[in-house]
C-alpha cells in the first residue's frame, strides 16, 4: 500500500468531528522571516479566540507561535521565570482524562504568565453528577475563567464549548481528533534543530498508529503547512481511511504519502516522530500482538540507520520503550524528547498569551 | 395537601441535625438601609466565627453580607481582580463529595483576596486510612488553615468539625441539612433583580425535591427572614415531614406554604427555585419515574405563565434539563441561572472575609 | 526476647532497599550548639542535593536542619508567612499513595517559602497510562520541576529517582522504608521539650509494627544519631529481623535495644512514639487481632504511669485512637501529636531551602 498525495483541496478526516473548517492558507517560504514578508502589518495580528486545531493556522501565524514561543522560552530560562502578562486572568484547566504532562505543562505556563490558575478534574468533580460539557464550560466561566483548557476523549468536544464560550478554548487534546500545542510543540522543536531551521522540503516520518492518533493529525497539518515532506507510516489497519483522504490530495504544494513500508518510509528521513501505541488496540483486534508490532514497526536503532545522518527522534510521550520505540533510540542522542516536553511549556504560554490577547481586545 | 403557618416559634428539621438553634431574629424592613437602623453601630459587628447555616443570622446580619458582596462584586468586575484582605491566610476547601462549581467558587473567592488555598479531597485523601474527621480538622489546622471549606455528604458534620475548630468553618453543603453561602448568593441574586430591591411580600416559590434538598433549607432561612411569601412545592412524597414543620409555624410574621398543587404555587409567583432531582430518588421508590415527575412538576414555559409577568428563574445547579426544568426555561430571558454562579464568587469572599475578620479580632 | 546492642557498625535493614548507605558519623554532643563546634566553617555547608533518609545525615547536618526550622517556625508564626527564599523554584508534590498531611504539609511549606507548587496524584495522572516512574521525573523536571516531592509504595522507588534526577529529590515516604521529614520533625519536636534540650540518654520507646514502619526506621537514624537510648517494643511478629540486626549492633556509642516486653520499654521512658497500626496486617496474619493487640500493646494511661514522669507522647497521624494508642493519652497533657503536624511545616521549610540551596549553588 502506498498513496501518494501532491494537489487538490483537502478533506477532512471523516469520523465525528466538528467544523473541520480545512481553510489552511498558502504558505509563505519557511526560511523568510515574518518580519520580511509583512512590512506594514507587523506583529502579524492573530485573530484566533480559540485554539481547537492547527488545520485553520496560515503559516504566518504558526510562525508567530513559534516566535512568541522563543520569547516566552527566554523567560522560562531565567532562575526565577515570571512574566505580568496575564496577571489576574483566570485559567481553567478541566481534563477528563488522565493527564500529567499536558495537565501541569499548561498549569506551569499559565502560572509564569502569573494568570490564576484552578484544575478540575473528572474525578472529583460534578460531572459525575451528570451535569453537561456546556454547563460546565457556562459555570466555570461565570465564576471567572477567561481561557479554558480542555481535555476530552469525545472528538469534537471542544468544538461544542468554543461555540457557546465567551472567553477562550484550549484544546488540549480530543479523542483521536486533534492536539494543537502538542503539534506546535513538535514543530518548534524540530525548527530549533533541523539545519537552516527551516523544514521546507525535509522528509518527516509519522510512525505509528496513525489512525487512534490526534498527535499524527494535528501534526499533518502544522507539517504540511511548514512545507515538510510528510510520511504516515504504519499497519494497514491502522492507516484506514488516510489512504482515501491521500488519494484525493490534500491540496496546495502539501507533500503528503501514506504507506505501510517502513524502509520506504524511513530511507533518507530527516525527522521521525514515533506514534504511542495504546495498549487497547490489541483487544479491538486491530494488532496481532505487541511483539509483533514492536518487530514490524518499533523504531529501533537498526532500522533508524536507513535514515539520513543525524535524522531527528520525537516522541510525544509517554512512551512505552521495547514497543514503538527502542530504549537505545529514545535515550539516544538523536532523541528530542526530553527537550519536546521542556518547549511545550514555552509553546503554551505563547498559545495562552496570543488568545487571550484576542479576548481582551474586545474588552479594552 | 396544603398546610399554611404565618405564627408560632421556628422547628428544626427534625433527621439528625446537631446545633438547629433556630434562633432567627426578627426582621427589620428589607427596604429600610442597614445604615438606618443602627446609626451607633455602624458598620454593623459580624459576630459569627463559622458559617454553618443562615438559621443564625438575623436580618441585619444578612443584610451585612450582601452589602460586603457588593463590595466585592466590584473587585470581581476588574479586569484584574485582587483584594489584600486575606494575604497570607490559608484557607482549605475539604470536600467529602464531588464537587465543580462550590469547590471552585470558592477557590477563585479565597485567591481574589489573596489567600492561600488548599485543595483536599476525600479520593487521594489519608481520610481512606480511616482517620476521623475531627482529626484532619485538627491536622489541616496544624498546618495553618484558618478557614476549613468543608462539603460532606452527612447531616451536621459541619457541625462537629466548628465545635472543635481554633479557627472558622464553612459549611459548604452537609448532607440534606444546608448550604448557606448558596442560599445567600439566592437572596443577593433575587435583591439585585426584584422590582424595588426587596423580597418583602414577593412571592418566592421553591419547587422540586425539597425533602432532600440542603439548598431548600437553608433559603428557607434566608427568604422568611426577608419577608418572603415562601411556598414550598413537590410531589407528597418529597415534601414529608415539612407539612408537619409549617403546620406548628415557624414563627413571628414569617410567611410559608407547603403544598403540591403546582398552580396554586406558581400562581402570581415574583420567583420560582427550581431545585435539582436527584436521580437516586427513584431507586428508593419516592418518585415513580422521571418522566412522570417531569410531567407533573417539571417548570416549562407554559406552567410559568401562571406566575407574574417577568418572574424570576432560579436554579442552583446542576440542572437536569428537561426533567426539573425545560431547557427554552433554563436559558430563557427570565433565568438568573448563570448570575447565580458569578455572584457566589462574591458571596463567598464576603462570608470568607467577615468569618475571618472575626477569628482575626481574637489575636490582634 | 530481648536484644541488645551497644556497639560494632550499622547494618542496613535488610529488605529491597537500594542505596543504604548506612554512613551516619559519629555524632557530637547534641548540648554543645554547632557554632562552637566548627568555629571556621559557618554556617555549616549543607551537602545533600536530595533528601532520601536520615541514614546519610551527620549529627553537624541534623542540627543544621533543626536549626533551620527554628528560624522557619518564626516565619510562620507571623500573621502572614511569606518568605522570598524560593520564590519561582518549581516544586512538585508526586504522591502514588493517599495522603492528607504530608502532601499538604509539604504544599503549605513551599507556598511559605513562595516556591511554584504542582501537584501531582497517582489517580488522574497518565502513570495509568503505563508510564515509567523516570519517565515522570524526566518529565517533571523537563516542565520546570526543580524539587521533587515523592511517596511511593515501593522501598527505594525515591533513591532510583534520584539517581537519574537534575534537580533535588525529597522522599515523603517510601513503602516501609524511610521517612525522613518525618524522623527530623519528630526530633525537632522532642528537642523542644526535652529538659536541657537534649536528647542524650534519654530513653526513647518506638511502640507498635516496628516491622512495617517507614517511621520508625528513619527515626531509629536521628534518635541515635541525637544519643538517644532507643528501645523499639512491639509483638514479635512485628520486629522480625530487628533483633538480628540488634544482636549485630548499629556501631558507635548508639543504644538501641528490641524487646517486645511493653513494661521494660516504658519503665522510666523519657518519651514514647507509638506508632500506627496498619488494618491490613491483620489479614496477613501477624497478629491475632485489634483487641489483642491494643490490651497487649495500646499505650494507655495505665501503662504510661511506668514512664517518668511527665515523659512524652508522640504520633506520627493518622491515629487509631483506642487501637495503639487510648483517646485520652492522644488528648493528654503530655501528647505532642498536634505539635508535631504543626512542626513538620517548619521542619519541611528547612529541607526544601536546604536541599534547593545545593541544586542552586551549581549555577549561580
């Protein structure tokens, strides 16, 4: 199997989610500043209340995460990171799933913005009373939450509360739909490592299982959009339907190839990202086993060695080492992953700030 | 059924309930100023270390509260909102029972006066060791809690835990028996939209589950104290036990009717309550399924034409929608719904502020 | 039985635990202030980037601590504790056990001391994803974590963390190993109330499951450490492999005697320290059951009249009161327990500015 994608509009990956809204603009040249490219616009306004996707991203605005990203790293790498920016702005973070990373890298970067901060997490809270995700959302900004920060295993779910929301939408990860920060995390990394910093034309892996993944989806598109040559690999039953949408194109000068060949995949990559293999999918009998995938498709050091020198390892965590990826490889010296989780605090605050600024400036 | 008392001395609730001290004294005109009436005592003293249900509070006492939450209401308006008044105070919210909207507002009250909160709940808690509750009481006190925030599933606890307290308790919802500060942020909802600014006379009906219903209570208090016409009204079976209550009166000129002829109620109402159905009703054989209580208790549209022209919605949430109440009701024009939840912010860090002037006042 | 042992070196309490290092220096007078002991060298460096057990500690390094937390406890007396000493210092508290004192004791210290506190709890953390217990530090300290706070079921889970930690490492209780926050506020309390100050041949009773507790263990370091006479008394299934380890001695001038007698322990006990009794040890059958084991071993009143007079009480919490300890000795005059919590905050204070002081001094 392998379909190869270089023209037409996109489609949105079909199962359950909301506004899928496609409207990805043409991107600039990766490697010309922002600064270049809009000389009577500058800073490059970002008009985004929400952030529930990369797909409505343009490439300027990306960059002007990444860039904001780079400042608010200058913070976080003081002895003593704090900024005033969002002094007294409250944020929510309501996860209802399990969370570590993601929960405290938001709570880390919300409170180096000095904004004030309340975790809410399903257990433990009156949800189990039965009350809806839009109450929910209606109660917690009365009590005071201007950006909400929201996990949740329903695709689609923060879609529905950015619609009837009066501040601002996180999301931070919705069943296999999407995971903007995560993808934005991942590009600001590899930017910071790639020679040039720019990805233009540079042939990036996403191995795994693509299908259950809101990490592959969300990175397609901020992937695309930075002009990567973008590669989905994986078992076949766990591509369904990417092939379908990859026949069709996903438009513009986007590179985008599926295929189930691992060598093909991997020969000459400058970046792979190794996908979470959740244990569930064995019982859905979607895998034969974990040894098996561990042999077809672990990312091991062997297999890496078909890939350019100094080819980039990511991993969006938490891994589970021996299956989708080998211990040698996650702590060897190619591995970004340490260094992914340290920028997604940066990337956050940069995300926090930005919305925020757009829903102050209806107030001001 | 229908039992009416407009004499006699108040009667505790009879299950369980320690300290009902029923000591409400007599109002003073809803409509004349605190100022008024006490022009030596100005501001009027707040004598209550802990906040354990309105049944104690006299009208002025009342009145005190909600002009204080106005005051604070303005703190909460500011783009960023932050009081001194507690820096440096440790307030614990100890909730025994799952909770979203009290336990953060609370939260969000006790951090824009600047104390310094704790969150402790029962899951992940030592309570699972088997320790008392009067022993994490004294062992949250220990470690400089002044202010215990405390929501328990049994009647009284609150109770129990205030005897022993060096500092102040909150009830924050005990059981069946109360919840003050929701009843508070009730009157002071109602005050702010009430023709006049006084309930003196309105009719306010509280409608639903009003056995098992702690917010019941505890407006019960707060409503006659301030003049209210109160009806209470339900299905027979979740109204027992309060027929007897009104029928041997709850003193002074206190106005309150029980009964569970919906029209008769809703009839001219200034206000309806919607209280929340608990689904566990059923189970114990009280109500004969959802759809019947629906049927004949639900508020909608068309029974809320019996009331008043521009009667005044109010539930404390969660809601059920379309069991208790229609959602066209919940949402439309005359619900207070949302600004319940948005003023209990203020109510909160009133009573936090006036119970902690109090323990304060001690050690000056 | 009875062992008794007054010589020879330590030996590391034999099960699964990592890293026993068992080097506690030869201890100075506890009467003689530290100042005059190192006239050069003050105040004494402070060595340890972690903090696992008291094993490692030099009696200089005990006093240090204790020291410290007598300046601490000034702070927090005051009307509003605050102290600059970590303002912006991540701190995480990562706890796999349920736990209400020491989780918020350790909150409420490091908000004192204005660090940045996250905290984190095994339930509704992706660790039920599978995650590594050094994927969590790695992680946690990739988000800033600059002092991890940690109780684990598991012995020696804190020493493998340290191991591979950038940052310092706090053990808030491993499995039945070690407690070490808890062992120096034990100390710091009976210091405070020792007549003299001193704890040098003062006889010292560890009562209860010696054999299960993490308590007693990092206890047995300082309170010989401090000179102490120690007896550890308890039934003999619960202080197997004690006595060896007595027989053979802990080396120096330390006494610490194993006896399950109770009326030789407490005969002329200058303090007693019961400690809890895990409701699970029934059920492994090491004890007949609760009533035989409180009419054997319970500290009551009437067993306590065999102390000294004026001898104290000591608990680490949660107490079964009427199991290992009767409720009128826990409520007593001579009972410490409240103090005790109310030290540990002070006694966390020192640890956490200590421990920082180090991880901080390698890139000033």
């Amino acid at each position: 199997m392998r379909t190869r994608s270089t023209s037409s509009t996109p489609r949105p990956w079909p199962p359950s989610v909301p506004e899928p809204g496609s409207t990805i603009a043409e991107r600039d040249d990766g490697a010309a500043s922002a600064a270049e490219q809009r000389p009577a616009e500058r800073p490059p306004a970002w008009p985004h209340r929400h952030l529930l996707d990369t797909d409505v991203l343009t490439w300027p605005q990306i960059e002007l995460v990444l860039d904001t990203a780079d400042v608010m790293g200058e913070i976080v790498a003081r002895r003593r990171p704090r900024s005033e920016v969002m002094r007294g702005i409250g944020v929510t973070n309501l996860f209802f799933e399990a969370s570590t990373r993601t929960r405290v890298s938001f709570e880390v970067a919300a409170k180096h913005l000095s904004a004030d901060v309340v975790n809410v997490s399903v257990s433990g809270s009156s949800v189990e009373k039965g009350e809806s995700l839009l109450d929910t959302m209606r109660t917690l900004e009365s009590l005071g939450t201007r950006v909400l920060v929201i996990r949740h295993a329903t695709s689609g779910a923060p879609y529905l509360v950015a619609r009837e929301s009066r501040g601002s939408v996180i999301n931070a990860g919705d069943g296999r739909h999407a995971h903007p920060t995560q993808a934005l995390l991942d590009l600001y990394t590899l930017r910071l490592h790639v020679p040039g910093g720019s990805l233009r034309g540079r042939k990036v892996v996403v191995l795994g299982d693509v299908l259950h993944s809101r990490v592959a989806r969300s990175n397609l598109w901020t992937l695309t959009a930075a002009g990567a040559d973008v590669w989905l690999c994986g078992p076949v039953t766990l591509l369904r339907g990417f092939e379908a949408w990859a026949a069709t194109g996903v438009g513009g000068e986007r590179r985008f190839t599926v295929t189930s060949d691992i060598a093909a995949a991997l020969r000459d990559a400058d970046a792979v990202m190794a996908l979470r293999l959740q244990q569930e999918r064995m019982a859905a009998g979607l895998l034969p086993s974990l040894h098996e995938y561990s042999a077809r498709f672990g990312l091991t050091a062997e297999r890496l060695r078909l890939a350019r020198e100094g080819c980039l390892v990511l991993h969006p965590g938490p891994m589970n080492e021996g299956v989708e990826i080998a211990p040698e490889v996650a702590a060897g010296p190619r591995s970004l992953v340490t260094e992914q989780v340290a920028n997604g605090v940066a990337i956050r605050m940069a995300v926090l700030s930005l919305v925020t600024s757009v829903s102050m400036r209806g107030e001001a």
